[in-house]
C-alpha cells in the first residue's frame, strides 16, 4: 500500500508510544514508525506484553501494528525515509555540573538533533513532543541549520498534555491540541501540515495555533497549575487536621465555585510522576535564568509543600505507632505514582517506603501494576523489604496499612477480611482517602485519613480548641 505521509517518531516511551498509535489509529493511510535507542523497548512494543500500560491502548496496537504503525531500532532509516519527525525523548533534570538539580538535561535532545542532521537528505519538519524549556527551538534550529545539500529543516512545538492512566482517552478526545510555529511562511506551512494530521480527530476549534514559545511555555505553566492546585489543597489538609474541619467537605464546598471548578483537589501524600516535578524545576530555572528569583521561589514552594506532605504523612504513621516502628511489619498498598498506570516515576511510595527502612521497618508492598518498577526503585534494599501483588496476602500478618496509590481495587478490599488476618492493634493509614474510614473504624481498624481528625480506638488528650 502506498502511505500518504510517513511520520517518524523518536522516542518510544509513555508519551511517544501512546501518541504515536493513536495518529496510526485515526490515519490509516498514514505510515507512522517509533524508533527507541532502548532495543529492549522497541522488542517490548512489539510483543504481547507492551512496555507501558494504558487503558485501551493494546487494543489500538492490535489495529494497527503491523499495517501502518512500526517500531524499529533502526533510528538513522528511520530519520531518513520519514518527512514528520517527532521528537519525545526524555528531558530529565540534571544531576551533575551547572544547574544540577534545577535545569533540564538536554544532551538527549541535543543528540538527537545531530542524528537528524547526519541523517537527513531532504527537508524535515521536526516537532518538540517532549516538555522543553522555552528557546529550545532556537537551539535545535542551529544544530539544524548547516543541512547537507538542500534540506531545510521545521521546527514545532507541539507539547503532549496526557496523563498517564487516561493516555487514550486524552489522545482520543483532548481539551485542546497546541502548535507552536514560527510566524514565517515556510514556518505557518509546517504547522498546516500538523493541523491537518489532527484535525482527521479533533474538532478545528480545539486546535490551537500560536507561536512557538508561548507553546512551549503552556506546557510548563499546565503542569505549573495543575501541580499548585495539588499542592494548595494538601496544604489546607494539614490545616484540617490541626482543626475539626474535613478537607473533603473543604475540597467540595471549594470546587462547587464554578470559577474555581472541581478537579485536581484531592488531598492526599503528594504529587509524582515524571512531569510535575521536572516541570517546575525549569519553569523556577528559567525565573531566575531571567532574573525573576521572586518568581522562582513562588514557584518552588509548590514542590516544598509536596514535600512537607510526604514528611508529615511519615511521621504521622511513626508517632500513631508509638514512636518506634522497629520489627514491625508495614503494608504498602500502591506503588505507582497514581492509580492505572505502572509508572513509579516521583511516585512518593519511593521516598515513604525508604523512611519507613531506615527506621527497621518491614516493609510488604503491593500493587497491581507497579510491582516491577517498584523492585526496581528499590534495588538497593536488600533487607526486610518483600513484594507482593495479592492484596490479601500481602496485609495479612502486618500491624499496619499505608494507601499510597489510588487504585479503585483497594476501595472494595474485604476490610474485615484483612482486619482478622493483622497484627493488633491494627492500624490504617490512608494516604488517598479513598476507603470508607467509619466502617474501617469500626471494624476495629485504628484509622488515619488525610485532612480528617483519626479515629482511634486508644484514649488520646484532645488538644484544647484554639481561644480567641
Ligand atoms: C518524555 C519526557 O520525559 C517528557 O518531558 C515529555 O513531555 C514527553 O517525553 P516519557 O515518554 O514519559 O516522557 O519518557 P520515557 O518513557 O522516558 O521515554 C523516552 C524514550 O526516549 C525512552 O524510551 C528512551 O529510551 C528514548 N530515547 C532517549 C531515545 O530514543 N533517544 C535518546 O537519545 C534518549
Ligand atoms: C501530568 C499532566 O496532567 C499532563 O497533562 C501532562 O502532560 C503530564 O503530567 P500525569 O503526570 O500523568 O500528567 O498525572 P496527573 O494525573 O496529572 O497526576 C499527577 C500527580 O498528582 C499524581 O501523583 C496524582 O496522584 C496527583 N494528584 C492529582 C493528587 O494528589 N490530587 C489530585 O487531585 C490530582
């Protein structure tokens, strides 16, 4: 069959995998490829069991690989016979040298840019999947310039806003598809040619064009936003439990604003996942990169209050349990840094369990998907650390439960079932708040919720309400 366009993707890991089936799913007269330097990934995406896992998405991969979506290890065939290049390579933070801990690492990008180059005989349009700090474009733009013989190269920002866990749903029907282009002939052509990729799925008036920095800056400010709204209502839950306020009431009463609006206000132990984080940490560089370190640190207490949630969620178990947590046996009831996805990336199942060893605990973790990221989060432990899928099995014998992940299983778990099988006093620490916390109680659980007074079945001095 002859392709109408061939597109190439650079990059197949969450994001680009994902993306990459859905434009093969909506076009079928489009070829599209995903190369990986990761062989593993590329041999995974081609078996039965896909490396990442993603409601619906093994449904798409059964349509269409094979017939016009390919993945190859073959990444300089791939630049050279494809005319759309998407770019979706990890953008991690630095670890070393200047701006470690702060500024993206870009030397995937950059070595990216140059396998294009070397490998590119006619012109290209190259288009930024990955989160990038603004001016990238102008950087990859000169390692593209000097082209063999007559290509010219395109460059487009066209950032990813799926959440993992929601990828398909997301790519299928998304609030809004950005192009960022530059403002010049050849520039708004290029931009055509990817409106009109998507427009075979998404209504016209949800793409949006704009110019190429305002693109890559929405991406990071959207996870900016969406991060602080997480981070504003863990905030208040430290609040509400300091005070007979309930944080659900809170969030409800609070969400019911139609200005304000009612997602993204769940307290729980924090935000992961690979974007968030990383995502701040180069929006706070670029403040202070431009001299706006004001900026920079409004923007960076979100991470702090991310992390304040997790330290006082630790500590709450550490003092419940009579401040020692030596010898005893602590279940961790999800790994992955949200529910429906096995991603463990920032997940704060990584940093909790760690505290919860350091201090002789041992530790049992579960999770339905996230157990092999997990073992390998933790490699370095070797002690007193057990892996176990079965929920059940996995509780029974512990002296106490931590929820970590909001899976909608541990939501219909026999509690009464799992209580007769604990270590007593039992106790219950639910990290998501998502299980029935009075029918806990009274089943004879010791239960602690976020953002909500604990119920417990041991005499504890009330503090004295605040006089005014
Ligand atoms: C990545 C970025 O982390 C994120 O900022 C961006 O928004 C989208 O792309 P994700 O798809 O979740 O997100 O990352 P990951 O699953 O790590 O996939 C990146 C893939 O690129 C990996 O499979 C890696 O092997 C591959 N890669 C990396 C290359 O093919 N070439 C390289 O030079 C570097
Ligand atoms: C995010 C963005 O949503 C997406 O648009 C972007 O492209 C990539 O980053 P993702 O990291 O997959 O997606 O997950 P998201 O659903 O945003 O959740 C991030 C974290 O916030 C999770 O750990 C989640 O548990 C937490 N969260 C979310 C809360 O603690 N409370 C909430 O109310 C919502």
């Amino acid at each position: 069959m002859k392709f109408k366009k061939r597109i190439l993707c650079i990059g197949a890991g969450y994001v680009g995998g994902p993306t990459m089936a859905m434009i093969a799913w909506k076009c079928p007269d489009y070829r599209v490829t995903v190369v990986d330097v990761n062989s593993q990934r590329i041999d995974a995406w081609n078996s039965k069991e896909l490396p990442v896992f993603e409601p619906g998405l093994d449904k798409i991969i059964k349509k269409t690989r094979g017939k016009n979506l390919f993945f190859s290890k073959n990444i300089e065939k791939g630049i050279a016979e494809n005319d759309i290049i998407f770019v979706s390579v990890n953008t991690p933070t630095k670890t070393f040298g200047s701006g470690a801990g702060k500024a993206p690492d870009l030397q995937y990008w950059e070595k990216t840019a140059h396998q294009i180059l070397e490998n590119s005989t006619s012109s290209k349009i190259v288009i930024e999947k990955s989160t990038l700090p603004v001016k990238t474009a102008a950087a990859m733009e000169k390692i593209l310039t000097p082209a063999k013989g007559k290509a010219k190269f395109e460059v487009l920002s066209n950032p990813e806003f799926l959440a993992e866990g929601t990828a398909i749903k997301d790519l299928e029907n998304p609030d809004r598809v950005l192009i960022g282009s530059h403002e010049t002939k050849s520039g708004r052509k290029a931009c055509q040619e990817l409106v009109n990729i998507y427009a075979r799925w998404v209504p016209r008036n949800k793409i949006i064009t704009t110019n190429i920095w305002s693109a890559e800056l929405s991406k990071l400010v959207a996870n900016a936003f969406l991060a602080q709204r997480v981070s504003s209502i863990n905030s208040i839950s430290a609040l509400c439990e300091k005070t007979e306020a309930d944080i659900s009431e809170v969030s409800r009463a609070v969400g019911m604003d139609s200005r304000i609006g009612n997602k993204f206000l769940q307290a729980g132990i924090g935000f992961g996942g690979s974007c968030f984080k990383k995502d701040i940490l180069h929006l706070a560089y670029l403040c202070n990169y431009y001299g706006l370190p004001e900026i920079a640190n409004y923007w960076e207490s979100v991470i702090k209050i991310n992390e304040y949630q997790q330290e006082r969620f630790i500590t709450n178990i550490f003092s419940s349990m009579f401040n020692t947590l030596t010898g005893k046996k602590i279940c961790i009831l999800g790994f992955a840094f949200k529910s429906n996805t096995g991603d463990t990336r920032e997940s704060p199942a990584i940093h909790i369990t760690r505290k919860l060893v350091a201090e002789h605990a041992h530790v049992t973790i579960s999770d339905p998907q996230a157990l092999k990221n997990a073992a390998l989060d933790l490699a370095d432990i070797h002690e007193n650390i057990k892996y176990e899928e079965d929920p059940y099995r996995a509780t029974a014998g512990c002296h106490a439960i931590a929820i970590l992940t909001d899976w909608d299983l541990y939501k219909k778990l026999d509690f009464r079932k799992i209580y007769k099988s604990m270590t007593k006093p039992a106790f219950l620490f639910d990290g998501r708040n998502i299980v029935d916390h009075k029918k806990c109680f009274e089943i004879g659980f010791n239960v602690y919720p976020i953002g909500k007074p604990a119920m417990s079945h041991f005499k504890i001095k009330k503090k004295s309400t605040i006089s005014l």
